[in-house]
C-alpha cells in the first residue's frame, strides 16, 4: 500500500493530482500539503509544509509512513523574473530537501519515490525549436528554466550515486479549470477562456504567432500518475523526460474559442513574457516516453476548448454578455 504526499497541494496541479490519487489510493493514504492552509482535495488530511524546514518535511514523511511524495512547490517562470533569489531558493533546496530526504531513508531500508516536475523552460534559444529531442542543447535564459536544468541534474545524480526512484516530466504549459495558474508564461492560453466567456477582449501577452507546447490537465495528471506507476526497470531517464500534449499558438487558440463563441475578440499586446517563450521549444519529440512506460495525449485543441468553455464557472450575467 502506498501513503502519499504531495506538497504544493494547493497550486494548479497539486490540487488536481491530489483528487486523482485520492481516488486512485484512497483518501486515507494521501496527505495534502502547503505552506498555508486550505482545501482538502478529495484527500484526508492536510498538514501545512514549508518545503524548505527539512527537519518538518522528515517528520511529517515519518509520522504517515509517506513512501511516494510530489514535490511541486515552486517560483514558475514569470514570477521567478520578479524575484531570482527567491525562486532559486525554493525551487533548488525545495528539491534537495527532498532528494536528501529520499537518500537518508533509502538507506535506512524506507524506501521513498520521488516525483518533481521540471518544464519546456529548461530549453533555451540554441535548443532546436521543432520537435524537440529528449537529448539536445539546454541553455535556459530563466531563472526558472536554469534550477529546472539543474533540478534535472540532481534528480539524475541521486538516482546514480544513491539509488533514489525519482521520476519527472518536463512539462508544457497546463490547461486547466479548477485552480488558477501560478505566473508562468503560458497563463495567457487559461486567462483567454475567462476573458472569452465574461465577453471582454483578451489582451494577449504573447504575439499571435508564439507557438509553445501545451497539456490538457486530465492529459498531465494521466501522465505524471503513468510514469510513477511504471515499474522502475522500463525508464530509462531519471532527469526528465519529454512529454507532449497539443501545440498551438495565440491565433489558432483564439480561432477554436471563435467557433464556439463567435462575438469573441484577442488583441496583442506582447510583454515581457514574449522574451521567455521566444526561447522554448514549440513542439517536442517524446518518443522515450511513449516507449518508456507507454505515454499518449489523448486531448486535442477542439476538444480541449469545449471543455474549458463548459466547465470554466461564470455567473450567468458573464455568459449573456459572451453569447
Ligand atoms: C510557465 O509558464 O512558467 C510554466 C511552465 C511551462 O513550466 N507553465
């Protein structure tokens, strides 16, 4: 039986792959965890975490007997411009608490199984843009994509030197509903759906012709609950690997929220995001993934917009003004 911790409960994929695994494992077996209170999501205990009190990360881990933990606290990539210092900080000693955390119970015979996300923003400008290799260069100009390339290089050394099951997805920008996105660069493609159905124009941050990589949340939790449950002897990478959803840009986005709601409306007004998904791939190769422990998207662009469009909760005043 697994016990589960997933710490940064409360962000945008943490309170969804909490649900998931509440499910999956039950609700007794998953504990959810932050740095301040909030919703249980779907699991049964809460416990308020800073990721970066290592001596607190051990006792709650040994107080539930915790055999897999999400780490996905984190400064993303436009919030971490605001504040490098910070973001380095608590994406960095986050993850080694961590890792540390995983070796020094590996040895005493408890085993623990890391998950830690790393990103399209561990890419940079020299990175082929196009189908992305798994294997390229990896010049991120973020701080953000900067500790997600180091990241990767300490989930790979903890694993080779001590042994330690980590596993990670480098994911694109997430599309979700339920929880807002927390300062990344590829908010714009959620922002644009509440703005469609409130009946305002969307100011785009990014140019019409950005292309990025991007996930259905049900495709992102699919894959990251996958890989966790692939028996360690099929992975074959214990940095991060490659995994693709759907690619588009502003205008094709704009175009599929058009045909549902035709009154809709996208100008552009490009800040200083546009830098940063400048230099990320537009699409990626994740053929390692597809071997590896079977990876599929299953959600496409069409499929995708109704499905924001349907569930995204506006007050009925917001949907007249849209229609
Ligand atoms: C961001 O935009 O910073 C994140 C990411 C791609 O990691 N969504």
């Amino acid at each position: 039986m697994e016990r589960i911790l997933v710490i940064g409960a409360n962000g945008q994929i943490g309170s969804e792959l909490v649900e998931a695994l509440a499910i999956q494992h039950g609700a007794a077996n998953v504990v959810a965890a932050d740095i301040s209170p909030a919703s249980l999501y779907g699991a049964q205990v809460y416990e308020v975490i800073d990721v970066l009190n290592a001596q607190r990360l051990a006792d709650v881990v040994g107080q539930y007997q915790i055999t897999q933990v999400y780490q996905l606290a984190a400064l993303l990539s436009a919030t971490g411009e605001q504040a490098p210092l910070k973001a380095w900080t608590l994406n960095m000693d986050g993850l080694l608490n961590i890792l540390e955390l995983a070796r020094i119970r590996g040895a005493a015979g408890q085993p623990l199984k890391v998950f830690w996300p790393s990103s399209i923003a561990a890419f940079g400008p020299n990175t082929p843009a196009v189908n992305t290799p798994q294997y390229t260069v990896m010049d991120p100009s973020t701080i953000y994509g900067i500790s997600k390339l180091a990241g990767e290089r300490l989930c790979e050394y903890y694993f080779q030197k001590y042994g330690v099951d980590v596993r990670s997805i480098r994911y694109p920008g997430i599309i979700s509903y339920k929880s807002p996105p927390g300062g990344g660069t590829t908010d714009y493609a959620i922002a644009i759906f509440h703005a469609a159905l409130r009946g305002e124009c969307y100011p785009c941050f990014l140019e019409e012709e950005t292309t990025l990589p991007m996930i259905y949340m049900p495709d992102a939790i699919r894959a990251t609950i996958s890989l966790m449950d692939a028996p360690a002897a099929e992975l074959s990478i214990r940095s991060s690997y490659n995994v693709a959803g759907v690619s588009f840009n502003p205008r094709e986005l704009a175009t599929a929220i058009k045909q549902n709601l035709p009154g809709f409306d996208i100008h552009y007004a490009p800040d200083s995001r546009q830098a940063i998904a400048a230099t990320w791939p537009q699409s990626l190769d994740d053929a390692q993934a597809r071997k590896d422990w079977g990876w599929q998207p299953e959600v496409g662009l069409q499929q995708m917009v109704q499905d924001m469009l349907k569930n995204i909760q506006v007050t009925p005043k917001e949907l007249h003004k849209a229609a």
